[in-house]
C-alpha cells in the first residue's frame, strides 16, 4: 500500500495511481478545483497535503494540528536569537 506524505510534491501521474482514478478524471478533479494545483511550465505540482484533503478532511485536519504546533513551537524558540 501507498503512503501519501503530506509535505510531498506529486505530479498528477503519481497522484492518479495514490487515489487510484484515470487520468480524464484528474484532469476534472483540477479544472473544477477539487484539487489546488501549481502548474510549472505545462506540468501540474500537487501537495500531499491536497491529496489527504480530498480523500479525508479529518486527517488533514490531524495532520495540519501537528503540524502547526510543531511550527509555533519552533517560532518561539528562534524568536530569541
């Protein structure tokens, strides 16, 4: 089994065989913005993180909780310096 890691950069390939869709459908999922996407010349990024969003908002939420107290706590200890 795949793991989507959150603070990963997928190409829309590797995004299509994480969720398991065509790739007609990814290209619906992008246009209607289902899935937040950078487009880098001709190609399109996606973050993990839109991935887990998509699939399940409650993980994204434990996920992005994590990750923000991590972050505030490193703010806090840099500030000083």
């Amino acid at each position: 089994m795949l793991e989507i890691k959150p603070n990963e950069v997928y190409t829309t390939a590797e995004a299509e065989r994480l969720l398991k869709i065509s790739n007609s459908t990814m290209k619906r999922l992008l246009k209607k913005g289902l899935i937040r996407a950078n487009k880098i010349g001709k190609q399109y990024r996606i973050l993990g993180h839109e991935l887990l969003r998509l699939l399940s908002p409650e993980v994204d939420k434990k996920v992005s909780g994590g990750y923000g107290k991590v972050k505030r706590k490193v703010i806090e200890k840099v500030k000083d310096w």
